[in-house]
C-alpha cells in the first residue's frame, strides 16, 4: 500500500480534492493537509512521516515544505503538480487536472 500526501496552501480547495479523486484508488492511502498556519488541517511532522510520496500543487509549497522540514524529507519523493490556487473544490477541471498530473505517479 502506497501512502500520498497532498499538500497546498490552507486545505481547503486543492489538496481535499485530491484526496477525495485518489482516496478509491487501489493499493493507495491518501492524505492531505495545508502549509499555512490558518490551514483547515496544518501539516504535521506525523503526516510526513506516515507519507511515502508528498504531493505539492505549487513550487512555493515545494520551498517552504523543505524549510520547515528539511530533515523530515531527507528519504521523501516529492512531487509538485504546479496547479494554481484557481480552482475550487471537486471542480471538474481541478479534478481532470489532477488525473492528468498525478494520476500516472499513482498507478
């Protein structure tokens, strides 16, 4: 069983998509959380560690990801799908996007 992590900024639009569009796929288990401090689900050191695979939507989630958890990603994939902050939840669009991008990682 693979465990992926998405991640975005708050947690709210992206990242929960994603968990929802890849949550019954086979041989995965998925999670997801958000980097900012006002994030519905903050990051956690435990998430990071549960992970396999971290997936990011944007570069700066990417940077700041590895600023504040260097030593927590040294053994970590980590995966940016660059997908703006443009879409909102289940949309369909976000949702083809993110088959599009991650599905293939996750097969």
């Amino acid at each position: 069983m693979r465990r992926v992590l998405f991640l975005c900024s708050r947690n709210r639009l992206r990242s929960p998509t994603a968990e929802q569009v890849f949550g019954a796929w086979p041989n995965l288990e998925v999670d997801s959380a958000g980097l900012a401090d006002d994030a519905a689900t903050p990051l956690s050191a435990e998430q990071l560690d549960w992970a396999d695979l971290v997936v990011v939507m944007e570069a700066v989630h990417r940077r700041r990801l590895q600023s504040r958890y260097r030593a927590r990603l040294k053994h970590k994939q980590v995966v940016c799908l660059d997908i703006p902050d443009r879409y909102d939840f289940m949309q369909p669009e976000l949702i083809e996007l993110l088959l599009r991008k991650a599905g293939p990682l996750l097969r």
